[in-house]
C-alpha cells in the first residue's frame, strides 16, 4: 500500500502522471471516493499524461467513454454512480479485450460485471486537499506499485505523517 497527501490538483496531476508513465500495457484501476474527492481529476489528468487531446468528457450521464491510445488500445473510462444493477453493463458494449486501460469511477456498483483491478485508488478529503490510499489486487498491481515507490515525481508529493 502507500498513501499519498495531495494538497492542491497540481498533486493530483502529478500523481495522474506518475500513474500514466508507470502502467502496465494493460491496466485496471478503480476509483473510488466520495463525490468530490478527485476521481475525475485524475481521470482526466491520467487521460492527458497519456496524449488524449481534444475533450475530455466526464461519463457520469454516457457511463463509459473510450479514448484510442498513441501507444495502441483504448482507453474506457466508466463512471458508474447512476447504474442501479451491475447487469446494465452488458448493455455498454465493453469488451475487456481491446482496452489497454479501464479507469472506473464507483466500481463497487458494477460488482462482479467488471474485470478485477490491478490498483485500487482510493481518494479522500484531508484538510483542504486530498489523500490518495493506493493498494494492488494482483501480482500486476504490486509490481506497479514497487515501480511508483521509485518515481522521482511522487518525492515532491507530501507523504501522510504518521
């Protein structure tokens, strides 16, 4: 695990960065947080790290948006906040497949539909910033996160004090 203060959303951008540059070429990460907590700014900050011009949509009305990647592969983004039942992700057209990088806000309602993360991201309130809490699911994940320890962008970002 290893928890990170963001005090402002250049810190959110850097850790968004930090995430891009580290990724596996196939990568699962949910996001989870309160309403508010950074999870679209990182999102989106990630999306941009990762050379996605033009708009960056939120998905919260579409539920899932999808990026074509430089490197090859697509992007999907979900935001699943207004699902009522993980089966209405049939419905969306995704295939695990093809994307290079699933980004979702609110995975605990889409359950069992979604393919497990490799990270778990997860975003709080701290003072007038954020806290970010990252912990692998997979040997994948682990290996990420031994990666981003290294990373000489997240020296900058403040660690929690104990």
């Amino acid at each position: 695990m290893m928890e990170l203060s963001l005090p402002d959303e250049p810190a959110t951008r850097r850790l968004a960065a930090a995430l891009a540059q580290s990724a596996p070429a196939r990568a699962v990460v949910h996001l989870h947080g309160d309403l508010g907590a950074g999870k679209s700014t990182l999102a989106r900050a990630w999306l941009r790290t990762l050379g996605v011009t033009g708009t960056v949509r939120s998905p919260t009305y579409t539920l899932v948006e999808r990026y074509p990647l430089a490197r090859g592969g697509e992007a999907l983004h979900l935001d699943l906040y207004r699902i009522g039942d993980a089966a209405e992700l049939e419905f969306l057209g995704l295939d695990e497949a093809e994307a290079a990088l699933w980004l979702v806000e609110w995975p605990e309602r889409g359950a069992s539909a979604l393919p497990p993360p490799d990270l778990d991201v997860h975003l709080g309130f701290e003072g007038t910033g954020r806290a970010a809490r990252l912990s692998a699911s997979t040997p994948t994940g682990t290996a990420w996160l031994a990666t981003l320890r290294d990373m000489p962008q997240l020296h900058r970002i403040a660690e929690p004090n104990p």
